[in-house]
C-alpha cells in the first residue's frame, strides 16, 4: 500500500528519484510534514540497515522505518529543525557506482555506493518491507497523519478518493478500536491507499490500487474487442470504480470473521459512502436536471448515466418514458370525465331519480333515520352517470390495451437504450463471480440451492401476512359500520344526513394511514423472509424481496378498495334481515346513487393523499434532516494567538464533511422509488373504470416526481452506490402481471360495480322499447322504478326503531318502503329478472376479459420487442467478427 503525506517541505525530489523509490524498491515516496525534510533517504536508510550485518541479529525493517517515523513525529513538533535536517541529509547523500544518482550513506556494515535499485538488492527483501509497512502502517501513532498514495505527476489538491468510512473516536485500547484496526489492515494488505481525518468523527478516505481495476477490465472486456484491441489498460469509469470498491469493502473480512456490515450493526463504523465529486457533471445534472424550472425539459439520460450507474439511468428512462405515454391515457380520461359532464343532466335515469318525489325510500340504519325520498340523491345520481357511462367502459378497454402498449414499447426503448451502452448481453452472474475473483482469487462460487420445506415455510408464512392485511381490509369495514351508525345517531343534521358519504371518506383516510404504517412492518417482515430463503447473491435476493413486498404492498393498497367494488352493497342482506356485525350494526350499503361512487370516492381521495402529503413528506424530511444535521456538524473556528500562523485546513476535510451531513441512502434507497411508482401504476390501470382522472393525477404527479428525486439525489443525500444493469429486473414481471390484474379488475367493475349491465338488459328485455313500438322514447324509462323492490314496514326486525315520518305524510298511510334489489315483494327472495341480470354480467365479464386479453396478445405480437436496428446491428457485428477471425487464419496459413 503507498503510504505518503502532504508534502509541504521546501525540498522537492526529481522525477527520476520518485519513480526509482516506487519502481525499483517497490516502495512509494514517503513525505511528511517536516519543513526542509524528506523521509526518502531515511526510508532507503533504513532499507540499507536491514541488508547490514546478517551476524550481529537482523532487526525487521518495519522496525526501523517505525523508529524513523516516530522521530520525524517529534522533529515535526520542533521549530526551526527544518533546514538544519535538510542540510544534513544533503551532506550524507553518496553517489551510485551504476545510475549515479545520489542516495543517503548506508550505516557500517553495508554495502555502500551502490543503488537501492540493483536487481540482487530487490529480490525478496523489497516484499518483505513492504508488505510489514503495510501492517503497521494503521498499528502505529504516526497513522495520526493523513495517508495516501498520489500520482507523482498529479498534484496534491487533484486527489480522488473511491469511498469514506466514518468511525466514532473510541478509546485507546478498546474494542472497538481493535476492530477497526483490523479492518483497516485487511484493506492495506489488499494494496489500498488509506488517508485519516479526524474531526468530531474519524474520517477514513479509501483508494483502492489500479491493479484491482485492470484486473476487471481484463476478466469482463467484450470478447467481440478483443478482436480489436489488446490494451485493457484504459480510465475505467468512475461509477465502475466505485461499484467495485464498494464490493470489495462489503466482502473484506477480518481475522475475526466479520465484514463491514457486522461491524457497523456493532458501532464500529457508522457509515460508509462515495462521494458527490465537485465535476462539471454534476454541476450539469445539478442546473440542467435538478431543477423544477427544467421540469418540462428532456432528461439527460447519458448524464445521469455517468454519474449514478445504468441501474439509476434506468429507472430514470422508465420513469419518463411511462410519464410520456400516461399523458395520452390522461388526455383520453379527460375527454371521458368531459364527456361525462357535458351529459350532467341529460341522463334518463338521472332524469327519474331526481322526478322521484314520491318514491319513499327505506331508512339507511335501525335508530334514528327516517323515511327518505329517492329525489333527495338528485346530485348524486348526476355525479354517478358521469363516471358511469358507456365512455367509461370503451374506456377502460382502451387502457387495458395502452398497458400493453406501454410494456413493448418499453422494452423497444430498453433494447435501444442498453445496445447503446454495449451493455444489451451483459450477465449480472458473470460480474458478480469476477468481482468475488478479484476481492479473493481462493474464492468458491456458492452453489445453486433449493428445499422445498423452507420453500412451504416461506409460502406458509406469506399466506399468514395476507390473511393479516386482508385482517385489517375487515377492520377497516367494521369501522366503517361502526362510523355510519355514529353519524347516523349525531346531534347534527349534516352528519345525519350524509353518515354514509362521511363513513366513506373517514375510511378512506384511515386507509391511508393504515397505508403508511402497513408499509414500514412489510419491509420488516419481507427482509425476514428473505433471510430464511438464503438467497445465493444480492440481486437473488433483491428479486425475492420485490415479489414479498409488492404482494404485501398490493393487499395493503387495494384490500379496502376490492371490498368496495366488489362486495359492499351485496352481502348486506335486506330490510327485515340484515346481515349484522356482533349481532348488533349492520353492514353498510352503497350509496342511494350507486355503488361507483363509493370506489370513487375512496380512489380520489387515496390518489390525492398519495400524491399531495406523500411527496411533501418525501421532500421536506431529507430537506429538514439534511439542515439539522448541517447546523450541528457545522465546523468550529479554531482562534488563533497573535504570532502564530493558522494551518491549512487539508481541501479533503471539507468536502467529506459536506458529504457527510447529506443524508444517508441504503440498497432500497431505488427501489422505494420503484415501488412507489408502480403503486401508482396499479392504481392507475386497476380501477380506472371507476375513476378516469386517475391517469391525469399520475401525469402531473410524475412531473414533480422525475425532479423531486433528482433534487434529492443531487442535493439532498449522499451519493448512491452505482449499480450495473441492463433492464429494470423483475419489475417488468410485475408491470405485466398488473397488466393481466387490470384487464380481470376493470372487467369485475364494469360487471359488478357499475350499473351500466342492469341498464343494458333492462333497455334490451324489459323496457318500452321491447313491450311495443315507441318512437322518440328513451329505452331507459322506467329502469329506476324496476331496479327497487318493495318493502313491507310491518317486517323490520325488532332492531329497528320505526323511524319518524316524512313531513307532509301520514304515519298510517305508510305501508311500503323501497331499496335497491331485485327481490320478491312476498318472501324476499330473487327475482328473474335478478338472475338474467346476474347471467349478462357473466357474460360480459368473460367476453371482456377475453377480448382484451386477446387484444393484448395481439399488440404484444404486433410490436417487437428488439428494434430491427438493433438485431441488425448485432447482425453486422457478428459478420464482422467472423470474418476477421477467418481473414486472421487465412493469414495465419499463409505465413
């Protein structure tokens, strides 16, 4: 490992002698701060002193170049020794009888006026010495100094270091510090250069040796290139490096049997981390990208590229692509929502129910509320056709087919995106084996690995965790019961009159909630799953962990809301015998206006909360952390006495301290951002027949979403550990399992939800229309009065409190009460017209998602996923190959 110090001396070697030192004796220059002084000759000293005297006891060389350093520490406390050193290391310099450069004077005993360099002074004593600096380099006081290994051609202020480790100061002696230390060795004997800075927290600067990246370069070049060219030796890039570095750091293990994150869960270093580099890169990213005033202004792609690794530029051109095709799905559910309003009041139905002033209706709970007429949900009803409406369901054919669409043409841009980088054949499993190589070359791969009994575990467990959160979709039904019945009993005529709505839309807020601390105990709980799996490498365990925490994240998300659309209103029973909830309240029913705008109601304000307090909060906490922890790592001004110079404060201590009070990322720091997003997909394609301003809100959500995660990358944490990757994993999977997932729930909607089935087969088999001809009137008169079915007040349950009467009636001259079913007036029981209802929406469902998914099919075929540009490049690069390898042997025979 180089080990070297500022150099502030007055004296500067030559060029020759710096690459001697390095080349010959395999030793890196040695400089300290001494004013006037060098440790080079005394390094040579002591490497003349350790060939000396092979009878008299031979002291190990580490010793004397320890002996050297501790007294050049005290020289360096003494003022004005400075010259005096360097006038007589001057005086003791002798001539080389071979090079004739000049080197210090060997003590008695040794071989004097000859050069440290000669071949029979460097064999196995030069790898002794340096091997033995490396252990005591971290072991001894003069480690107090900064270390490093620089270029002799770059100077001192150009210094890049590939990671920090930032460490408590522990005590002399302690554990702790045991630990570290031997960490710190293991790094030196792998030949990186170590530099300490020590503030209010130790500072540890990493820079690993070339060889480690040559070796790379030569393990993964293209073998297409090396047709080409042989020389591997290029500038590796910097996102490359440190990808590497930090695998190194994270499989280095101690004496002890521990690594880097053992020894952070025990305190012993806090945290690890690259640095933001102050480059004209980020600068660009910082004015061109990260900024709300380019919020409309194309990603730089490559850029981002260069700076976090493809796995980050990836993310980034998913993200704007699915931005770009939402906006079409946006503008598509704006005309339908548009269309909707511009029908506000045109509707027949609409029509009927808010003429239906003679309609009595049943009361909505057992205590408390009265008779109501149907005309009272005029406005509702107005607002349901327009969200349910034939737009609606063309619709939602046309984003089950946009989710396609959007799936091939990404994977269009994916190939495109990565042949460009020469990254589209790339093997994640072949890099990860070269990277074990090259951390220990007496590495064993591990073996593939599969047991069905932990596998039944691990299932037996995720079926628990869903039946958990399927536990709570029912808590929040019980509240929701519980809610209605409060409202229903208030002192309040508002509450009172619209209980059902403010039950629906409190649930929806407790949903939320229920959201957000439901997300923190499913990451606790998939990483525990993940654990027992034992996956065999990082990105196994990566796939695994986004399959559990999508699953425990889609059951969080969409339990309430498929309990909505599918089974509110329908498992209730019907006056005279409702279905109750500990025998006491009654489950709740769909609004009088229908059961759409419950969904709808709960959509819009879940979408809202999401997109509104979740990206404040998203943003504000990393900014308000990052203030915080600025103010209180802000560095004190040491005051400075008349006479005395102030020191140099070293440019590096800034600038890691400045990194250091970014906040911190992790592995998932990405990956939140994936799942982020595809929530948001699901929501935005699952239940879009319900709400179709959902793709708008995702639109302008993204907007903001593309910079706010670049502000926070660039501005608010610490670099991310740049990951290589050449398509965004198995997150296609899910995207296209939520493709098949939208198809079945917007089917289901239509079907169930929606009254737009009842309407057709009441247009079709039992409307005017049908019974005889008509002309100039609407098939749909009479639908509202055959969708209630009658019944009688004398059958309440004993639960039921008859309720006061209805202004303006006599209590006696109310009989009958009407709710919506398809029931008998007699017994309750199912009509026909029920079942024929019931048969057309399975109908429609089957013929739906059959026709979509044929559709999808289809477009899948219709839409390639490899540009022919791209195969045919491939193409030519493959002839190409061929035919020098034949010229080559052509050649190779002739001669």
């Amino acid at each position: 490992m180089g080990v070297a110090e500022h150099w502030t001396g007055q004296e500067e070697l030559s060029t020759g002698t710096r690459l001697l030192c390095r080349a010959v004796l395999g030793l890196p220059l040695l400089r300290a701060r001494v004013k006037g002084s060098f440790l080079a000759s005394s390094v040579i000293s002591a490497r003349c002193q350790a060939e000396a005297a092979p009878s008299q006891g031979r002291r190990e060389p580490h010793t004397e170049v320890k002996s050297l350093l501790g007294s050049h520490e005290t020289s360096r406390e003494e003022a004005g020794e400075g010259n005096q050193n360097s006038a007589r290391n001057s005086r003791n310099l002798v001539a080389c009888s071979t090079c004739g450069l000049s080197f210090p004077a060997c003590p008695a005993g040794s071989s004097s006026g000859t050069c440290p360099g000669e071949p029979k002074q460097r064999a196995g004593k030069r790898k002794a010495l340096h091997v033995t600096m490396q252990d005591e380099i971290l072991l001894t006081p003069w480690r107090d100094f900064p270390v490093e290994d620089t270029d002799p051609f770059a100077p001192p202020d150009e210094e890049k270091w590939d990671f920090v480790l930032v460490s408590d100061i522990h005590e002399v002696g302690s554990e702790k510090e045991i630990k570290r230390k031997k960490f710190l060795d293991e790094l030196s004997k792998k030949g990186f250069t170590i530099k300490k800075i020590e503030d209010k927290k130790l500072f540890y600067g990493v820079r690993a040796p070339k060889q480690i990246f040559q070796k790379y370069q030569w393990l993964l070049r293209n073998p297409d290139s090396r047709l080409q060219s042989s020389d591997v030796h290029q500038n590796i890039p910097v996102t490359t490096r440190i990808r590497i570095v930090n695998f190194i750091l994270q499989n280095t293990m101690t004496p002890d049997l521990e690594k880097l994150h053992d020894l952070v869960k025990k305190k012993v270093f806090e945290t690890t981390f690259p640095l933001h580099e102050k480059e004209e890169l980020r600068e660009f990213l910082k004015e061109k990208w990260a900024r709300w005033r380019v919020i409309f202004c194309k990603q730089p792609i490559e850029k981002i590229r260069c700076y976090f690794g493809e796995k980050v530029a990836l993310y980034f051109a998913w993200l704007g692509w699915y931005t770009y095709l939402l906006g079409f799905a946006a503008v598509a559910g704006l005309v339908v929502f548009v269309a909707g309003i511009t029908v506000f009041s045109s509707s027949q139905v609409s029509k009927e129910i808010c003429e239906a002033n003679n309609t009595i209706m049943c009361p909505l709970c057992d205590q408390k509320c009265p008779f109501w007429l149907l005309s009272d949900t005029c406005t509702y009803a107005k607002v349901t056709h327009m969200i349910d409406n034939e737009g609606t369901v063309v619709f939602a054919m046309l984003m089950a087919i946009w989710a396609t669409v959007f799936l091939e043409l990404w994977k269009r841009q994916r190939a495109t995106v990565v042949t460009d980088w020469d990254l589209y054949r790339w093997d994640e499993e072949e890099e990860e084996l070269a990277l074990e190589l090259i951390n220990n070359l007496q590495h064993e791969p591990r073996q593939y690995q599969h047991s069905y009994f932990r596998s039944t575990i691990i299932l037996l467990l995720v079926l628990v965790m869903i039946a958990v959160l399927i536990g709570i979709a029912h808590a929040l039904v019980i509240y929701r019961v519980v809610a209605t019945a409060f409202f229903t009993q208030s002192n309040f005529d508002f509450l009172r009159e619209q209980a059902n709505t403010m039950a629906v839309m409190t649930g929806a807020v407790l949903h939320y909630i229920t959201i957000v601390i439901m997300t923190k105990v499913n990451r606790r709980v998939a990483l525990f799953l993940c654990d027992l799996e034992k996956p065999r490498t990082f990105s196994q365990r990566e796939n695994n962990f986004t399959v559990k925490i999508f699953t425990f994240q889609f059951f969080t998300n969409f339990s309430s809301l498929i309990y909505i659309a599918f089974f509110l209103g329908r498992i209730n029973g019907h006056p005279g015998n409702y279905v109750r909830v500990a025998g006491k309240w009654r489950l709740e029913e769909c609004h009088p206006s229908g059961c759409i705008t419950d969904l709808f109601i709960q959509m819009a304000t879940i979408m809202l909360l999401k997109q509104t307090l979740s990206n404040i909060v998203e943003y504000l906490v990393p900014w308000v952390c990052y203030k915080l922890r600025k103010k209180q790592q802000r560095p004190k001004k040491r005051s400075v006495m008349l006479g005395e110079e102030e020191e140099a404060e070293d440019p590096c201590k800034r600038h890691w301290l400045s990194n250091y009070q970014l906040n911190e990322v992790n592995v998932f720091s990405l990956f939140d951002e994936f799942l982020e997003m595809v929530i948001q997909y699901s929501f935005t394609t699952i239940f879009v027949a319900a709400f179709p301003l959902a793709p708008l809100l995702a639109f302008c959500n993204n907007l903001f979403e593309i910079h706010l995660d670049a502000i926070k990358m660039m501005r608010l944490h610490r670099r991310m550990v740049p990951r290589k990757a050449n398509d965004i994993g198995i997150w296609l999977q899910v995207l296209e399992a939520i493709g098949i997932l939208a198809v079945i729930g917007n089917g289901l909607v239509i079907a169930i939800t929606s009254d737009f089935i009842p309407v057709q087969v009441y247009k079709y088999t039992y409307s005017p229309c049908m019974m005889k001809n008509t002309t100039g009137v609407d098939c749909s008169t009479g639908y509202i009065n055959h969708s209630l079915s009658v019944f009688r007040i004398r059958d309440f349950e004993p639960y039921t409190k008859v309720p006061e009467m209805l202004p303006d009636f006599v209590r006696d001259e109310i009989k009958e009460c009407r709710y919506r079913d398809y029931r008998n007036a007699d017994d309750y029981g199912y009509t026909v017209q029920f079942w024929h209802i019931f048969a057309a929406r399975l109908a429609f469902l089957i013929l739906f998602e059959h026709v979509a998914l044929c559709v999808k099919l289809i477009a899948a075929w219709y839409i390639p996923d490899v540009p022919q540009s791209v195969k045919n490049q491939f193409l030519h690069r493959k002839h190409n190959n061929l035919r020098k390898e034949l010229s080559m042997m052509e050649y190779s025979t002739e001669v």
